[in-house]
C-alpha cells in the first residue's frame, strides 16, 4: 500500500463494515466490524485487508488520518501513582 491510498483504504474498510478506528496515537483497529453481529463483515473486512497489501510502514499516516475523521478511540491517561 502506498501512502496515497490511505483515504481509499479507510473509505473501502468503512463500507465493508469495519469499525476502523485509531487507538489513541498508538495505533488502530480494522478487524473489528461496526456491527459484531454481521458474520459476513469479517470476510469482507478480511478481502479488503488483503487486497491493500502491507501497510505496517504507513502506520503513523493511517493513525493521522483516523483522527482527522474523528475515528478514534483515546486511551486514558494513567494517574501519577508515584507522588508522595
């Protein structure tokens, strides 16, 4: 996959049924459909994955792009537990 096809590839996940989404800055999630009830979806979401090729070095563009979307899901601070 090339770093221009990253709006594709979110657009195409989303009409599969993926429930895409960034993890904070961390990450993201695309197996997962948006309804976990749609068997089908995960074949679908599956052939897309596939069809898109490797994807690991885009990381960091994906996660940006996600959130630009507004598809991310923010992973709570941990509080400061070493105070005194």
């Amino acid at each position: 996959m090339t770093k221009e096809e990253i709006k594709t590839f979110v657009a195409t996940m989303i009409e599969a049924g993926s429930n895409v989404q960034a993890i904070g800055t961390t990450g993201y999630v695309v197996v997962e459909p948006a309804d976990p009830t749609d068997r089908e979806a995960y074949r679908r979401i599956e052939l897309v994955s596939s069809a898109f090729g490797e994807r690991d070095h885009l990381k960091g563009e994906i996660i940006a792009y996600l959130h630009e979307l507004g598809r991310v899901v923010e992973i709570p601070e941990e509080p400061d537990t070493d105070r005194a």
